[in-house]
C-alpha cells in the first residue's frame, strides 16, 4: 500500500514546475503500478501547448475555469469543475487558463517524473525502473 499526501511531495523531486503550471506527480512509474497520478496547476491568464505522443492522458478539472483547444482539428471546449477530457488520440492542445486550475490527471504508460517537454510540448517515452 502506498499512501502519500501533496504537503509532503511540495519541494521535492516530485514537484515539477515549468512557467505557469506546476505539476505535483503523487504515483510515478517507480511505484509499479502501471499509470502515474498527478496533480497539476495552471496559474490564471497563461497558455500552455503540449502534446503527449507517447502517453494517453486523463484530465479532471476540480477547480478552476479556462479552455482546451483541440490543435488537430480546431475544435474549443470551455472547462470548469467537473470537466474531464481524455486525449486518448495523442491530440496536440492548447489550454488557457482563465483562472487559477488545479486538475487530477493520469497518464499511462506512466510518466518516471524526469521527463521535461520538449519543443514541441511532448514528453519523451522515458524507460520506467521499478528498483
């Protein structure tokens, strides 16, 4: 059983921040469990581009308002709590934040917490050590 809370994750090397959002990674691939969980912060007013070409990503808005844009065919959705989106195509997107957004996201296979974005928002396919 594993049991760990965000305070003690804060300022850790599971604490990962990039201009404007900042992502607290509660399960890694370390863990051994197949996906890794996060909780991840968009600050109010930014716009940030990704696109997981090596993961599928499930996104739970719990607080917060902005939009996603779909890059791959243009198409805009307004996001509030209670807002799930899963990029289960590898869609590249745009989200912008209206205000401060705090989701719940998994990723599978699942992220190590060593990855960065690239150039283009996308995370490489990191081999995952369960030692």
């Amino acid at each position: 059983m594993i049991v760990r809370t965000t305070a003690e994750i804060t300022g850790t090397e599971r604490d990962v921040a990039e201009a404007g959002w900042r992502s607290k990674r509660i399960v890694l691939g370390g863990d051994g469990v197949g996906f890794s969980f996060h909780e991840t912060t968009i600050e109010p007013a930014t716009v940030h581009e990704f696109h997981y070409l090596n993961h599928v990503e499930a996104v739970w808005l719990v607080e917060g308002e902005g939009s996603l844009t779909d890059l791959d065919n243009g198409v805009n959705y307004e996001l509030g709590p209670g807002s799930m989106y899963l990029l289960d195509g590898h869609e590249k997107h745009r989200l912008h934040a209206h205000t401060r957004m705090r989701m719940l996201c998994v990723f599978n296979p699942p992220v190590t917490g060593q990855e960065v974005h690239d150039e283009n928002g996308i995370y490489p396919l990191v081999a995952v050590s369960t030692d």
